[in-house]
C-alpha cells in the first residue's frame, strides 16, 4: 500500500511481484537440457510471467493446457498410487498371516 501512496504505478508494482517470483524460480536446481513447463492456476491468468522466464532461461518456456488441474490431477494420481500399494501390502500381510 505504500508503494500506491507513495504514486508508483499498479503496472510497477505487478512487475515487481513477477520478478520476485522469476527470481526464486530460477534458484530451483534444473537441467539446462529438459524442457520448462509451468503448471498451475496463477499462470493461466498472468502469461507476462512465461515471457519473464523465457528472457531469464533464454529458451522457450510452455504452460500446459488447463494448467490450473495439472498440480491437483498429479495429487490424485499420488494417491490412487499410494492407495494401490497400501491395499496391495494388506493383501501380502493377510497371505502372511494365514
């Protein structure tokens, strides 16, 4: 609110929110040589952030389709995997138990 008070610019100011966040982005540990996919809801209503990191990699970065379903369809797939093999560790300790 500050920065509002003191007369920068909405713009300015969005700016700066996306550069803090390219910023932390570009610390995580990646393959030079993998591809760059963004998933998630914040980048399906602010692309700005796909040019900001395509300039910072200096190479093509892709937001997936529906990219605001890919974290929660990744948690199901965890689950009913972790569902899988919970229900398939019963079935060996009751083989075991009998």
């Amino acid at each position: 609110m500050s920065w509002l008070f003191e007369g920068m610019s909405v713009e300015d100011i969005a700016k700066g929110i996306y550069l803090s966040i390219v910023n932390r982005v570009v610390k995580l540990r990646i393959d030079p040589l993998l591809p760059v996919y963004i998933i998630g809801g914040v980048i399906r209503h602010h692309p700005y952030l796909k040019d900001l990191l395509q300039e910072r990699y200096k190479k093509e970065v892709d937001i997936v389709e529906n990219p605001q379903f890919v974290v929660s369809f990744g948690a199901a797939l965890y689950a009913l995997d972790s569902s899988t093999k919970t229900d398939n560790n019963e079935k060996k300790l009751e083989g075991i138990s009998s």
